[in-house]
C-alpha cells in the first residue's frame, strides 16, 4: 500500500555508491517531488534505520547534496570508520518554485508539508530499511539551513534534532539570493524570523545546532541568532569556521550535522 497516487523507484540495478531517486506525485506540491537518497549496506533483517533529511539552498534540488557536496560520501565513510550508526540519508528537492522555495507554504503548495509529511512517509513506505519507528533529523544549507531551523521549530515532535549551515535566519534576507521580490513570499509566512517561532516553541524544541563561516555573508545574522537564543535561554550549539558561503565549506562541514544527529 502507498498513500500516494504514483510512485517511481529507481531500479537496484542501475544504481551507484548507495544511491537511489524517488518521485511521488503529492497533492502538498499538486503535482511530483524527487528525493535522492543514500541507503546504507546492512542486513536485511534490519529496519528503522534513522532518517536524516538534508535541505538544499537556492537553485538547487534533489541531486545537488550528494553530487555538488558528497554527502553520502562523508555519510558512508563516518559508516564505515564506526563513528556514526547507519541511518538513511534524505536530500529531496525544496519543490522547485522560482528560485527557491524557502520550505514554507505558498502560492497554493505546501512546501512545508512536502518535507515534514510526505518525504518521511515515501521514505518509510518504499525504502524496507526505514520503518514507523525511524527517528528523524533536518539539516540543511542557506535556505534549506533556514528550513531547517524553521521546520524543525514549527514541528518539534517530529524531529530529533535540528542542524544549520551557513543558514538564512530572517525570510527578508532570501532577496540576497533569488530573483522572485520578498513581497511573493512574505504574505504566506506567519514566522518570517527563526527566533521567533524558536521562542515560541522553545520548552519542545529538538538538540540543536548551527555553524557558518567566517568569510560568508550571513555571518553576522547568523551570530546574531546566536545572541539572541542565549537571552532567551534556548539550549544550542553554535560554532564558527574559517570559509565562505560555498560548497567547499558545507562539503566538509556537514560532517558535523551527521555526528550531531548520531548523537
């Protein structure tokens, strides 16, 4: 049984390094998603495998986490050296709306649903590795680190733990980065800040982190969301590396996402 109306998997035997494409079509986006995904070698008996989603930035989508930053490289060989637990690596598209869509619902799509809702369940339904008991953890870079943050805010039940690169913290800083104006999304978002819904939530909200470089241009905004959960008493890890808002520094960084979730 599938809650979705077409599903298609890619066939084992072309697949490579771990890798595998799902596509659903979703009402939540009126129309398919794509999840790339690296799936681990274990025994077969084995399910529940945690499920680490990773959120793309800009321009991107469902291929660029694993073929731009190697993501299931560093996730297979943490594996392999025993330093992570096995877990099944999620890197769906944000559901492709202009030049991002910022993981929240808009022009008729919920694109917050397609990633809180339908990318866990496609994953449990069709991947016999995962299961209803997979915990889960979000992760992501620019705007998907602002996804991230948001999503795992707004849904703290849902997730285990939360992790931001080089993250968009304020929806007003999207315009440094997309062709669309502020005004397509700001209408359609009820927290357009990521301290505030963290404040609102924050008594339930999962382990989190953030890291961005000392080179990017958000890292002021990035140390001030930092300032601002130390007021409020809001437990987090943040930490600063050399580097810029490039694949360079999340290829080597997201290694921190995977040890913070194995934890």
């Amino acid at each position: 049984m599938t809650t979705f109306r077409t599903i298609e998997l890619s066939d084992k035997s072309f697949e490579k390094d771990g890798l595998r494409f799902l596509t659903v079509k979703t009402p939540n986006l009126k129309g398919r998603g794509d999840i790339c995904l690296f799936v681990p070698e274990i025994e077969k008996r084995v399910k529940n495998l945690p499920i680490y989603i990773l959120l793309h930035g800009v321009y991107g989508s469902a291929w660029v986490w694993a073929w731009k930053g190697g993501a299931h490289t560093t996730a297979a060989k943490l594996m392999r050296e025993g330093v992570i637990k096995p877990a099944i690596i999620a890197m769906p598209s944000d559901g492709l709306w202009g030049d991002g869509s910022a993981y929240f619902g808009h022009h008729e799509k919920n694109f917050d649903q397609w990633i809180v809702s339908d990318v866990p369940r496609a994953i449990i339904e069709h991947i016999p590795q995962a299961g209803p008991e997979s915990p889960l953890c979000i992760g992501g870079l620019s705007m998907g680190g602002y996804g991230a943050l948001m999503l795992g805010a707004r849904f703290p039940d849902r997730f285990k733990a939360i992790s931001g690169h080089s993250s968009i913290t304020q929806l007003d800083q999207m315009p440094m980065f997309v062709e669309e104006p502020l005004h397509a999304y700001e209408p359609y978002c009820e927290w357009p800040n990521v301290v505030d819904i963290m404040k609102q939530n924050q008594d339930r909200l999962p382990a989190l982190r953030f890291d961005c470089g000392t080179s990017d241009e958000l890292i002021e905004s990035n140390r001030l969301l930092h300032r601002q959960l130390s007021e409020f008493n809001i437990a987090h890890n943040y930490e600063e590396f050399e580097g810029g808002h490039e694949w360079a520094y999340w290829q080597k960084h997201v290694e921190e996402t995977f040890k913070f979730f194995n934890e």
